[in-house]
C-alpha cells in the first residue's frame, strides 16, 4: 500500500474566531432598551391604574383645573374693584359662598387663587424636573472628581435652610407669580437631581448602555436615550410632590403676608385674611379656601404614593 502523506485524509478543523463584542449600529442596543422598557413601563401603568385611590387623586386633580380655569367662563364676578357695600355679605343666591372684606365674591375668588396656585405648582414642577434630571444625570453618567464636585455643590445649597433664604429672597424683590416660580425652582431642584443621580449610578451598569457605549453613542445621547428614560419613573414621582410643596409653599409666603400683590389671589392669602374674620362667625371666609387647598394637596399626593407603589411593583417583577 502506498504511503499516505501527513493530514491527508483527515479534515482540518476551522480556526477559532476569537470572542468579540458585537458591532453594530447603536439602533441594536436602543431597541433593547426600548424593548425592555416598554415592559417595565407596561407593568408601571397597570398598577397605577389598579391603584383606586390614585384614580380618585386624578380625578379630584381635573375637577379642580376645571373648575379654576373654566369657572370664570361660566360664572362671572368683578375681582378687581372693591364693593365696601358688598363686604362680608353671607352666602345667599347672588353669592354661593359670600363675599370677603373686600366685597369680591369667594366663590369667583376660588377660582382665580386656584389659578395662581397651580400655574406656580406645575411651573416649578417643569423647571425643577428639567434642571434637576439633567444636572443629576449628567453627574451620575460622568462620575469621578466631576460628580464629586456637583454632589458639593448640592450639599452647600442643602446646607442652607431654603425657608429663611425664600423669605429673604421675597423681601429683597417685588412679589409676583413669575418671581416665586423662579425662587421656588432655584430651591426645589436639588431633591431631583440626587434621585435621578442615584438612578443613574445603578443603571449605566446595565448591559443596554455598555452596548450603547461600546457602538460610539456619546455621553449626551445616552444620557438622553436610555438614561433619563429609564429614571422617568422617579422623575414623575418627584414632580407630582414638587406641584404640591410648591402650592404649600406660595400658602404659606401668602400666610405670611409675603404672597401676590392684590389684586392678584391664591389660597394662602384668601386663608390668612380670613382667619381675621373666623372668631366674628365669618366662617366662609375660612373654610372654602382651606378645604379646598388641602383636597388639592392630598390628591397630587395620592397619585405621587401611587406612581411610588407602581414602581415597587415593576422593581420587584424584574
């Protein structure tokens, strides 16, 4: 028999591709993330909307903004001129809840309080969200001296009791509504930015933004795309606390007299002059803009507990 030659009649074996990371373009990794957020977000959704008393928080929250912004459309009173004549009248046909010291009809004055107090609650909320979730996220992605520095920052403003330094703002300027959304936000983004920095140091770990980053998405379009969307959950939270810190917040500058200039309105200041008139037996002056400042306040509180809640549900479905 002839000699076969080394190797022949046997197959030679494939040479090991080495292991690699996939390369592709970064639309591959966002579709991940998107798949997987489109999930949790799924499961958010479900349990607030099984949550009852989070419905009950959204339905007393659109009555309210119906019923102040649309009120005056149906129901029409004069809040700018003073009617001495009509001061302190009881509540009858004319006038359902009574008129105040000044003659203006509570009722109508509800209303437009109620417009100066969420215009404010929902202005800071926007600010304070936008300023806060970039300022936290932008930390949180960098990391190192940067996010140290930041992280100082926000500890020197906490270090500042925001009350006193809201009151000495307000006492160096003139009140109005545009002023105290200012002031309000400048002090109120600091509790989101630490939350949305704390949810972004345990997501840029996750498997979606290491590929994201691996593919050449820069920092500005992860932060954007896969960072900030999946810290939405607590951003919500926060916002709906801030909307009623922030109507607390302009009640009680009112209470202390340091609250819209007539004749401009809110709950505070309608509360505050009426606590005058409480122990003569003017008790309309009192309660109408208590009750309903406190209705409004725990109804954006319930549907703040109630994102909470749904967030525990998706974290402990993952």
């Amino acid at each position: 028999m002839p000699a076969t030659e080394p190797g022949a009649g046997t197959a030679e074996l494939p040479e090991p591709t080495p292991l690699t990371a996939p390369v592709g373009p970064p639309g591959v990794a966002e579709a991940g993330a998107l798949a997987e957020r489109s999930g949790s977000g799924r499961l958010v959704w479900q349990a607030f909307f099984r949550n009852r008393p989070a419905l009950i928080g959204m339905g007393t929250v659109a009555l309210i903004t119906l019923f102040c912004f649309l009120g005056p459309l149906f129901y029409h009173t004069n809040q700018i001129t003073v009617r001495l004549d009509l001061a302190e009248l009881p509540p009858s046909g004319a006038h359902p809840l009574g008129t105040d010291a000044s003659g203006y009809d509570v009722l109508g004055r509800l209303m437009l309080g109620g417009q100066s107090s969420l215009e404010l609650g929902f202005s800071v909320a926007v600010a304070t969200t936008v300023l806060g979730a970039l300022y936290g996220a932008f930390a949180g992605l960098v990391g190192g001296v940067a996010d140290a520095i930041m992280m100082r920052i926000i500890d020197t403003f906490l270090a500042i009791p925001g009350l006193v330094l809201l009151l000495i703002l307000v006492n160096l300027f003139t009140p109005n509504l545009l002023m105290i959304i200012t002031l309000l936000s400048l002090l109120s983004w600091i509790g989101v930015a630490r939350l949305v920095r704390g949810e972004v140091l345990s997501l840029r770990t996750r498997d979606f933004v290491l590929a994201s980053t691996m593919m050449g998405a820069t920092r500005w379009r992860v932060m954007l795309r896969h960072l900030l969307p999946n810290s939405i959950g607590v951003i919500i939270v926060s916002a709906t606390f801030t909307i009623s810190d922030s109507i607390l917040a302009l009640s009680t500058l009112s209470f202390l007299g340091l609250g819209l200039p007539p004749p401009h309105a809110d709950w505070g200041t309608m509360l505050s002059d009426g606590l005058n008139y409480l122990f003569d037996g003017y008790w309309w002056l009192v309660y109408p803009p208590a009750i309903i400042l406190i209705v409004t306040v725990v109804a954006f509180n319930l549907i703040g507990d109630a994102f909470h809640n749904a967030l525990d549900v998706r974290l402990s479905k993952n």
